[in-house]
C-alpha cells in the first residue's frame, strides 16, 4: 500500500502539470514552466516516499532529486531536468 504523503504529492503534481499545460496554452510561459518545475518535484519526491522510503530533502533542484530518488537517467533527460532547475525561482 502506497503511504497517504506519498498519494498527497502525486495528485499535486498533476494539478500543478494541469495548470502549466493550461498557462502554456493561454501563453504564459514563464508560469507555465513554474508549474511544470513544481509537477516534476513533486513526482520526484512522492517516489522518494513511496518506492525508495526515504524522506525527501527540503530541496528544489531537480537533478539532486533524481539522484537521490535513485533514478537512472539519459544524459538528454539530465540537461532537460538541469535547463527546468532554475525555473523555481
């Protein structure tokens, strides 16, 4: 059974990747790539909780994340998570 935290940052993800597709669309970018950041973070610690059982760090870099939840990426992804870090801000 997957913990409620766990369920709790994944159903926020999709709210906020909803949000960005809807920001995109009406042409705010910088909004959307906001919200796009938030969904990613998100997905990356609800993954942390539920299949590495680790609480996530209060962190808001992307590629530390993925690190840390263990996850093997392609270079392509690391420089896509990499150009998306920055837009937390």
């Amino acid at each position: 059974m997957v913990r409620e935290e766990a369920l709790d940052w994944f159903e926020s993800a999709l709210v906020d990747l909803d949000e960005a597709r809807k920001a995109h669309l009406r042409g705010s970018h910088h909004l959307a790539v906001f919200l796009a950041h938030q969904a990613v973070e998100k997905v990356l610690k609800a993954f942390m909780i539920a299949f590495r059982r680790i609480r996530p760090p209060k962190s808001h870099d992307l590629v530390e994340l993925a690190a840390l939840a263990s996850i093997p990426l392609e270079p392509s992804e690391i420089e896509a998570l990499s150009e998306l870090s920055p837009y937390y801000t």
